[in-house]
C-alpha cells in the first residue's frame, strides 16, 4: 500500500517536480561532484529514485562515456527522465527490493532513501552490485518550521523518519568504506504554509496520511498565513566497497 501511495504522489508530480525542485537538482550536482572528485573514471553507473533526471545528467557532466541504468518507482518519473537522457537503461521498480542483474562501478542515490523501509539492508545489498556507493538523504531537524506547526495538534506530517547524522554515519561505515562525507542547508521560504504544502505536492513529497488526517493538515495550513522556512538539512555520503 505504501510504494503505491509513494508511486502514485511521484507519478501525479512528474509535470511540475523540474519547475519546483531546484533542492532536489542542488543536491544532485554536489553529490556527482563529490564522486567525481573521489572515485574512478565509472562505465556502468547505476542511478536509484532517478526522478525525471537530474543526477544522471550532473553525473554526465563528469562521466560522458559510461552507460546509464536508472531506476524509478514511478513509470512517469521515467518516462520523464528519457525525454531528456534517451537511449539509455531503465528501470521501474522499487529498488530496495529489485533484483538488479548487473553489476556496476559506481551506484548513486539523491534525496531518496529516506522512503526505504530499511536503509542498513539497502546499503549491504547494494555495495555487492556496486563498487562504490554514492547517496544524499535528508538528516535530522529537516523541515523543523513546518513540521512544528502541526507537532502542538498532535498530527502526524511528513511522518518518515529522518536520520541522526551520527547515527547514519555509523551505519554507513559498518556497510562499507566512507571515502567522502559532508553536510550542507538548503533553504526556501515560502509566503504561507499553504504554499510550504504545495511545494510538498509538487515534488510528490507530501507523505501519506489518513483522509481524517488530511482535514486536519488542510486546516492548519489555512490556519497558519505567516512566512515559513522549509530547511533542507542534507547528508552526503560516498561509500566504497570494503
């Protein structure tokens, strides 16, 4: 039920996700250069919750001649991403739970293992298909404004979990060799928490909720017309292969 709520609120934004996420293609072009400064001349590149593009194009910056396998929950995200990267591999599926049949030099994940439901399994299935491992995830004290505004209602919102960097850290190095790390913010403000949600739905980032839940949500949106912060706090992490 959940991946197809997840597929559902991804495929419903693959129209507007380019025009809205301009985090979301930030953290992109820092993790390929992150790996571009770190790891090898890669030929097979592995690209997972790929959206309409945005890492593999960064990554083609760095990496003209490799070919590209990527991977996608949802089919409209890929249909997206090969109007603009044709001729390429891909993949719909739920990758924390995909078979890949190959194997690849480097694998890349950005702003998308905060949706799987064990990222320790991810990373210790992954680093056998891959020889290096590159990811960014949003850490903890993301989107602290906002959330805060429904925390005092006691209603749930943007309910996945958000790691610990520390705690994250340690869980990376256990899995592999961490070769590069670093922690950037990305801010963007919004006239109202209406417009915060709405930035949410655009990117197909708005969770999943009750229909009872989204009558409260909706109200206390309505209910909050004051300016609000929505702060990425970001981890980036290159793991190689131990």
């Amino acid at each position: 039920m959940k991946l197809n709520h997840l597929s559902n609120n991804f495929g419903e934004a693959s129209a507007t996700y380019d025009q809205h996420a301009s985090v979301q293609k930030k953290t992109s072009e820092y993790l390929a250069c992150l790996c571009s400064s770190c790891t090898e001349n890669h030929k097979k590149i592995l690209d997972i919750g790929c959206g309409t593009g945005f890492t593999t194009l960064a990554l083609q910056k760095y990496y003209r001649n490799a070919t590209y396998t990527l991977c996608d929950l949802s089919e409209n995200m890929i249909l997206s991403a090969k109007n603009k990267i044709p001729n390429q591999n891909y993949i719909v599926g739920d990758a924390e739970n995909y078979s890949f049949n190959n194997t690849y030099d480097l694998g890349i994940s950005n702003l998308a293992l905060q949706w799987f439901e064990n990222i320790e399994s991810f990373l210790m299935k992954i680093l056998l298909q891959c020889k290096y491992f590159a990811f960014s995830i949003p850490v903890e004290g993301s989107f602290a404004a906002y959330k805060n505004l429904f925390a005092e209602k006691n209603i749930p919102i943007l309910a996945h979990y958000y790691w610990n960097i520390e705690a994250l850290l340690a869980l990376a190095k256990k899995q592999g060799d961490v070769i590069r790390s670093d922690f950037k913010r990305y801010d963007l403000f919004f006239e109202n928490a209406l417009d915060a949600a709405k930035h949410f739905k655009s990117i197909g980032a708005q969770g999943i909720t009750t229909p009872q839940n989204k009558i409260k949500i909706a109200a206390r949106l309505l209910a909050n017309p004051v300016k609000i912060n929505l702060n990425y706090n970001v981890f980036f992490v290159v793991l190689g292969r131990k």
